[in-house]
C-alpha cells in the first residue's frame, strides 16, 4: 500500500510542478486553457503569480512529503486542491454549469484523493 501513496504523491507533485511551471512560462496560455483572459500585462503578471504560486506550492509540499518525510503536508495539498473544488460547485449553483467544469473537478477530486492516500500511507512508513 505504500507504493500506492508514493506513486499517488508523486502524480500530484508532477501535476501540480507541470501547471506551476506553465504558469510561470506561458501565462497567457495557461490562463485560455482554464477559460482565463489576460486583459492587459497586470492580467498576465497576477495569472503568472496566482496561478503559479497555487500549482507550485502544491508540488513543493509534495516533494516535501515524498522525499523529506513529511506526509503532513499532503493535508495541505488536500486542502489547497478541496477549495478549488468548493469553488467550482460555488460556482455551479451561482452562475450555472461551465463548459469543462466537470472534467477540472473530476482531476480536482483525483488529486485530493491522491493526496490524503498518501498523507496516510507516507505517514505509515
């Protein structure tokens, strides 16, 4: 069961480094890919600073967890990945359903999966 929460932390970390890395890279093109528009240079820069920041915390608390022992940051992963899923179904019942939303909250509901499997199981080890 380990090697399940280690291979669960490490899809998370890969993920959530790959979409932290776009956002720092092409922030224009991360931000169409989630329905986001960069409407002047303080557009890009906030979607390069928030998007990347979100994604990119996600991946350090993973590595952290996978390779420096500290499952408990999982539960921050968990979190981090659960309020965007809040936000979502908010933003059903308020302003009805999106093109894609559910496929965002399907990976969401994945990753908050992956990271409380492996929250418990590295915690184990």
């Amino acid at each position: 069961m380990i090697w399940l929460g280690r291979i669960g932390v490490a899809l998370v970390g890969l993920f959530s480094l790959a979409m932290g890395a776009m956002a720092f890279a092409s922030p224009v093109q991360l931000g169409e890919m989630l329905g986001l528009g960069a409407l002047s240079p303080l557009g890009a820069n906030s979607l390069r600073a928030d998007l990347g920041a979100l994604f990119l915390a996600g991946g350090l608390a993973s590595l952290l967890a996978l390779f420096a022992g500290r499952a408990q940051w999982m539960w921050g992963v968990a979190v981090l990945y659960g309020l965007a899923v809040v936000g979502r179904v908010l933003g059903l019942v308020l302003d009805g359903p999106a093109e894609g939303v559910v496929q965002s909250i399907v990976v969401e509901l994945v990753l908050v999966g992956l990271s409380v499997l492996g929250a418990k199981t590295l915690a184990r080890s």
